[in-house]
C-alpha cells in the first residue's frame, strides 16, 4: 500500500491540506499521514531549524482518518522530520498544499509549499506541490480532486530522480476550467513597495507591500496558462546548473 506524506506552509489546519487529505481518504486504497507547521509559515523559503529542537505533536482534526501532526518549525523542517523520522516507512509521495495563492514563475524560490515539497526529491521521493490560484477562495473541491488524479498518476508512472510537479490550479468551478496545460517556469515579479513608518520610540522601520507587476510572459508559461483560465503543470528540475555556460566560464581562466 502507497504511503503518502501530506504538508504545507500553511499549517496543519489550513483547509487545503485537510482538503486534500479527504480526497485521498474518500478515494482510499492508500496510507496518508499529514505532517505540517504548527501555524502559518509562507514564504519561509527553505529554511530550517537547527539550533532549536522541533517537537511534533498528534493533533486531532474532526473526521480525520489519518494521522496528523503539528511541528514547531518550518515546512521543510516538517517534510524532512516527517520522511527521515516521524513516518513508519519511507513515503513513496510527497504532496505539499494545497496551498492558498499561486506559486507561479519566481514564486517558487520564495514558497515554502515548494521547499517542503522539494524536500522529496532532495530524499529521492517524487512529489507534487499544488496551489490553488485564490487568496479568498475556500473551495478546493476542484483542486483537491485534480492533485488526488495526478498523484494516482505519479504513483502508477514514476517521476525521474530530482523531479518536482508544480501545479497551479485556477480558483474556478470545474466547468469554467479551460483544461490541463504542460507549462515551463514564467517569470513573476514584485514591484517592491516599503512602506516607510515610525514606531512609538521613534524608531524607523519598513513594511514590504510588494504588488504584482505585469510581466511579458510566454504562451507556455505557468503564469499565462493560469491566467487563461488553465490548470498548469510544471515539471521542476533540482538540478539548477547552467550547463551551457560550464565552458565558457572555464575559458576565463580563474586563477586561485
Ligand atoms: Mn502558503
């Protein structure tokens, strides 16, 4: 029986995760434990705790089947507790979400959604972020139903080793869904707003109130499919290395 390791960066009670985990459960045939941040941790990144322990604590979520766990740390401290610790066996998936907003494009380097789902591939376990594309939204009916399908398909074909699936889901009813598409990474960019304050000392500080900027994105992107009304499906490599510029670097002759 596949074992399945639930996460997210929104915490263990965010409705996307227990969306997702009664999906699986209603579908069945399958173990899932759910391990995610005790609270809401997005945008943390890849960060993780090393000078403090983490404590993983059983918590109970009406009409659960599965076991769930809260953990005083990141996602990525809750994905790799989880794998290397926590479960009874090695999971054979990992899926991370089902997170509130987008991880589109440049997103990717900033969501803890896809650090803790990249903690699979990292342990050489294939996995699924998935977003869904709303910040108000709690209908993940649609989302849930469409990550459950893929996973199924993962599960039955098999990922290559470093490999991510990075899903974006339009926050629609599933027959406004325009269909699936294979996107590559876009790009997203922030126009970066600080918003420059006092405190009651009379200290400065700054508020970051960034605000999407419109960026001239492919036709084969993630950011335009969704745009259009698509669910997108990027296939993330771990492996960042600029192959086609090794060479060129070795010719400028660095010295130590
Ligand atoms: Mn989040």
């Amino acid at each position: 029986m596949a074992l399945i390791l639930l996460t997210n960066d929104d915490g263990i009670f965010a409705p996307g995760i227990n969306a997702i985990r009664e999906e699986l459960e209603r579908i069945g045939g399958h173990e899932v434990w759910a391990v995610a941040p005790d609270r809401e941790r997005s945008a943390s990144g890849h960060a993780i705790t090393m000078y403090r322990p983490l404590f993983p604590i059983k918590v109970a979520i009406a009409g659960a089947q599965s076991p769930c766990y809260s953990v005083t740390g990141t996602p990525a401290d809750s994905a790799k507790l989880a794998i290397e610790a926590l479960l009874p066996r090695r999971p054979d998936l990992v899926i991370s979400g089902i997170n509130r907003g987008a991880n589109l494009g440049t997103d990717i380097f900033y969501s803890g959604t896809c650090a803790a789902a990249l903690e699979g591939p990292i342990l050489g376990i294939p996995a699924i972020a998935s977003s869904l594309d709303s910040w108000e939204s709690r209908d993940y009916s649609l989302a849930a139903r469409f990550t459950a399908e893929l996973a199924f398909k993962v599960l039955a074909e098999g990922l290559p080793a470093g490999t991510l699936l990075n899903v974006n889901i339009p926050a629609r009813p599933a027959d406004q869904v325009a269909g699936v598409r294979i996107t590559r990474m876009g790009e997203r960019l922030y126009k970066d707003q600080w918003d420059k304050r006092t405190d009651p000392r009379g200290r400065t500080y700054y508020w970051l109130a960034g605000e999407l900027m419109e960026m001239d994105n492919g036709p084969d992107t993630d950011v335009v499919a969704v745009a259009h009304g698509y669910i997108s499906v990027t296939p993330v490599q771990l492996d960042l290395t600029r192959y086609d510029q090794m060479q060129r670097l070795a010719g400028w002759d660095l010295q130590p």
